[in-house]
C-alpha cells in the first residue's frame, strides 16, 4: 500500500468520525481539553512536577516487573497505587486547596449586585486613603503592607492580628505603620473599604526557594497570601520606598500613585452593567418625548 495510499484512509476515518459528532461532542471535547491543560499547568508550577516523575518512574517499573512475573515487586507496587490517590491528596493539600479556591473566584459582571451602594462609596474614599498613604510611606522609606480582601475571606490572618473597624485615612496609616510602635510588623486587612485588622501575620509563600533573594518578608507575605487567596496587597519597600502590587502569586514592582489608583478602581469599584442597558431605553424615551413635543407645537 503506496503512502498516498494510506493517507487516504487516514483522513477518511477522521471525517467519518467527524461527522457523526454533534454539539455536545465538540463540548465533550472542549471540557476534556481545558481540564488536560489545567492539570498540566497545576503540575508544572506546583512542586508537583518532580513527584510526577516519581510515579511515571513506579508505573515503568509495574509494567517491567507483571512482564517479567516479579510477584513481590508486583504485589507491592499495586497496594502502593491503592493508597496512592489519598497520599497525594494529602500531600498536595495546599496546592489543591489553591487550585480549587481559583476555581471558585468566578467574575460574570455580578460584582456589583453583590456590594451595596454604600460599600461602593466607602471604597472610593478608602483607595484615595491607600494612594495617599501609600505615596506619603514611599517618600519616607517606611514599609507598609496591606491587603485589600475580596471574595475570599481572611478570617484565619484575621484572628492572629488586632481588630480595628476604623475607616481609612492617610493619618491613620501613618501611625499604624509607623516604625516600632505596636500594629507596624505586621499587614492591615481592609474589608467593604474599612480598616478591618492590624498586626496580622500573613502565610509564607509556597515556592520560597524560587523567589528573588533580594525581597524582603513584607514582599514574600504579600506574594504568599496572594497564592492563597484572590486578595490585593500592597506593599510598600522599607529599603527603597518602591510601592508593589501582589495578586495570583505575582508581584509587579514600582508602581506609581496613578497606576495603584487605577488598578483599585478596576479591582474593587465593579461597573454598572445594568445602567449601559437601560441607556438605549432612555434615549428612545427622551426621543419619543421630543416628537411629542413637536407635534403639539405643530398643531
């Protein structure tokens, strides 16, 4: 059989299969993809890489050994696969807590629905406070660390730290970061635009060893509780008063006031996509009333 041959039975196979698939293959398919990929990407930047190599290592091995009939090797390698599921459940705790957590931070334009009028204006008066204070610590040199809660609650980082319920202000966040007085080691949680906590110790991130040497605690606690939650941290450099953002587990360095308000505005003041949907309405509305208008001033 010639390669030209071949090939065309190839392709034929391929579209016979095509074309008794319907919508819900394609689907079928498309989910399978996603979840291939996410599995891959959760493999390659978790630790879990080299313990993958470790396993495809044991399954060689399994197939090596039921081919050549080694019964004790066998034996034991099936009862190790047998517990194997639950052992890496347990070891990956974190990792798969994290990847479930990202699942969940769902964004479909419901945001504003979820907050209340009130909460929206608090957070227009808290980022100006952040901005400000954020450049006044910046000009002095002195570290700051704050997290700005989202959907994902921070009640554990809350509980080891001070409870303050204090709305923000540039004085405010002058004197709690203010050095060795008793809230300044530590990060302040901001909850609905308030001042919820201070003095709360955040999670160390999960590849340390990966991040660069020369950032201080204050950038790897924004970077590990950015990696456990959908929070925004702002941090603000002790040694070269650089203001940096961490989200998702990554840090983006020398942000000026008008980027830092920008992003805040974009993160937490949610747009109002039912105004841009009542708009047409109330232009065909004002329109109607100008015709109106008209033809009584016609007559």
């Amino acid at each position: 059989m010639s390669f030209s041959a071949s090939l065309h039975d190839i392709l034929e196979s391929v579209y016979s299969v095509l074309r008794t698939m319907g919508a819900a293959d394609f689907l079928d398919i498309a989910l399978l993809s996603y979840i291939i990929y996410y599995i891959y990407k959760f493999i390659r930047e978790t630790r879990a890489g080299q313990l993958f190599k470790g396993i495809a290592f044991l399954l060689i091995v399994y197939a090596i050994a039921r081919v050549v009939k080694m019964i004790a090797i066998t034996y034991l390698l099936e009862r190790l696969f047998d517990i194997g599921l639950l052992a890496l459940l347990i070891v990956f705790q974190p990792e798969v807590r994290r990847a479930m957590e990202k699942l969940g931070h769902t964004r479909f334009g419901l945001d504003y629905l979820r907050r209340s009028e009130g909460t929206v204006s608090h957070w227009h008066e808290a980022i100006e406070a952040i901005c400000d204070s954020c450049v006044e610590l910046s000009e002095t040199c002195t570290g700051a660390l704050i997290v700005v809660e989202q959907q994902t609650r921070l009640g554990e980082q809350i509980e080891n730290g001070t409870i303050l319920n204090a709305v923000p202000s540039k004085e405010l966040f002058g004197n709690i970061f203010y050095p060795k007085t008793p809230l300044h080691d530590g990060a302040v949680i901001m909850r609905d635009g308030m001042i919820l906590a201070a003095a709360c110790f955040l999670p160390k991130p999960q590849k340390e060893e990966l991040i660069n040497k020369k950032l201080g605690s204050r950038h790897r606690a924004a970077i590990g509780m950015s990696e456990n939650s959908d929070a925004i941290i702002i941090v603000v450099s002790e040694e070269t008063g650089a203001i940096s953002v961490a989200e998702n587990g990554n840090l983006t360095r020398n942000f000026t006031r008008e980027q830092l308000h920008h992003l805040l505005e974009e993160r937490l003041i949610p747009k109002q996509p039912e105004k841009k949907l009542l708009k047409p309405i109330r232009r065909r509305k004002e329109k109607n009333k100008k015709h109106e208008q008209q033809k009584e001033e016609s007559k």
